[in-house]
C-alpha cells in the first residue's frame, strides 16, 4: 500500500508543479501531493506496527534505520516541491 501511496503523491507533486509552470491553478494538486505523502508515511507507520506485533524483530532491524533515513529525506523533498510554486508566486509579487 505504501508504494501506491507514494508512486500517487509523486504524480501528484509532478502535476502541482506542471500546472503552476502552465499557469494553471495548481493548490489541488499541492495539497493531494502533501496528502499522499502523509498517508505513505502513517501505511509505512504500520507497516512497522504490524511487524512489531509479529515480533519480526529481523525485519525491523534490517528494514527500519535504512527506512527512516529515506523517509526523511523523501518527505523534506516532497514538502519543498509542493510549496515551491507558493514560494516562488510570492517572490514574483515583491
């Protein structure tokens, strides 16, 4: 579920910033891109749960310190590009 989730939120965060290049309204996209992103992180939350209730402790210390730097630095990312188009209309404001 997690990799659906995250394959829809980067389509998304890509159509925010075609659409903003475009000219075209792009804050429903930036908001699905920042949903989905959120809803891959609380799937990858239980993902975890589901291990820990299992008590497939080989699986959460070979899959959680490697997953938890690529969440960081996958949402940091996904947080910057939907805001981008935000910024950047603020900046041709001024």
């Amino acid at each position: 579920m997690w990799l659906l989730l995250g394959l829809i939120a980067i389509a998304a965060t890509f159509i925010n910033l075609y659409m903003y290049k475009t000219g075209k309204d792009y804050k429903l996209a930036m908001a699905a891109g920042l949903s989905f992103t959120a809803l891959t992180l609380c799937s990858e939350y239980s993902l975890v749960s589901r291990w820990v209730k299992a008590e497939d402790w080989s699986a959460l210390l070979d899959v959680v310190p490697g997953m938890e730097r690529g969440l960081w630095f996958l949402t940091i990312v996904s947080i910057l590009l939907n805001i981008a188009p935000v910024l950047l209309e603020l900046r041709n404001k001024k």
